[in-house]
C-alpha cells in the first residue's frame, strides 16, 4: 500500500444543537482511548512494550574485488541441517561465542560437512589459514551481531570461493553447543548487516539485481530467506 492509498478518516460533523453536550463525553472517550493506548491502567506504572532494536546503518561487508559474478539463480538456498550443532568446538556455558576461534569454528563446520565445498581447493585453503581476514585465507573478517534478540552475538562467516563465489555461515550458541542457523552460497554484488538482517544483493537478467534478506525466525530457530525481489541494477545507478 503506497501513502496515496492509506485512508483518512476525518471526524463526522455533530447535529445541530448536541455540539456542548457532545463535547464532555468526546473527551472522555479520547482518554480512555489514550490511556489503552499507552498501556496504562490507572494503577502502578506503565507496562512495557518490550526491547526495541537499535536501528542502525548498513554496514559493509566483504565488498568483492572482481568483476561482477555471473547472473544469480532464483533459488540457491542451501538450508538443510540448520540449526545444526557444529561438531569438534568446546562447549560456551556462558552463551558467549566470542569465547571461541572463528577460525576454529570455521574448521569444526568443514568436519560435519558430506561433501567439499567446491572444486576450487576452499576446504584444504580453509584447514591451512592461521589468520581470519587475511590473505590468502578464504575465512573472511569475522563479523559479530546480535541477530535473533537474545541480547548476546552471533557469529556471521563469509567463505570466499573463486573469484564469485560467498558461503555465508552463521552461528549462535544454543545450550552452551555453537549451532550453525545460516548455510548459503552466494554470488554476491554485495552483503550487508541491516539491524538484525543479512542483506545480500546478486546480479540478474535484464538490468536488474536480486536483493535477498535473511532474518531470524523463531520457529525454525535459524536465519530463514524473509524476503526475495528484484529491483534495478545498481550499476545504473
């Protein structure tokens, strides 16, 4: 619904005659209104309505130093096992993950996965690193965030393949185990943290990108595609 579409409602006329006894009583009715509104009941304190997110700017991450990748397929979801425990990484009683490695957390996920990540040497690269962010480790910058509310961060890992190609995992700890709750493959112009939202933005067809955004989902416990659409390349811009 654009703003042209929303509804105004503007309050009818009083009969003639009934303005000064309608008055009391319209006022009347606007305060309970305004007292139902904020949560008031007349007795104690106001209730809250709970933590509000911190808005925030987008942030940057990972931004590619090759050519744009080649066009992006509609669906290149890779989901299944989230939220999954990651095998071979210590126990975190305090829920804190910044207690563990990213890179060792990076190297337990390689042990619980059927199958290489490519064809491009990625795992043996990934085994060989001693630096996140750093050439020629493919295990980007870690980046940590608070993504499904609980107060404490969790852990977002861009896996670089090739000259395209971005594996995105994320981990929370989940009763002191580190779980995996993000699994994709992307080729990606661009990936972005948004408040509690990865954002990733991948080339289409006729001069358009495909903008994906992944946020938490309660039920599934993992961070789920909330929104997939197209939208004008933005190398026209």
């Amino acid at each position: 619904m654009t703003g042209s579409d929303v509804p105004v409602f503007r309050p009818l006329p009083a009969p003639a005659g009934r303005t000064r006894a309608a008055l009391p009583v319209l006022a009347l009715a606007m305060a309970s209104a305004l007292l139902a509104a904020t949560g008031c009941t007349g007795v104690g304190e106001p209730k809250s309505a709970g933590r509000t997110p911190t808005a925030s700017a987008p942030q940057q991450l990972w931004a590619p130093k090759t050519p744009p990748p080649p066009l992006a397929e509609p669906n290149s979801k890779v989901t299944d096992g989230v939220p999954s425990p990651v095998r071979g990484v210590p126990r975190v009683p305090s829920g804190d993950i910044h207690q563990v490695s990213a890179l060792a957390i990076a190297k337990a996920r390689l042990t619980t996965m059927t199958s290489p990540l490519d064809e491009e040497g990625t795992d043996k690269k990934i085994k060989d690193c001693t630096t996140a962010g750093q050439t020629p480790c493919p295990v980007q910058k870690p980046q940590y965030r608070d993504m499904n509310g609980d107060g404490k961060d969790e852990l977002l890992l861009g896996i670089a393949s090739g000259r395209y190609f971005l594996f995105l995992w994320g981990f929370t700890v989940e009763d002191g185990r580190v779980t995996l709750i993000l699994d994709q493959a992307q080729r990606p112009l661009s990936v972005e943290l948004s408040g509690r939202d990865v954002i990733v933005r991948e080339p289409a067809d006729k001069g358009y990108d495909i903008r994906r955004v992944y946020s938490w989902d309660p039920r599934e416990q993992a961070m789920e595609e909330r929104t997939f659409e197209y939208l004008e390349s933005s190398s026209r811009k």
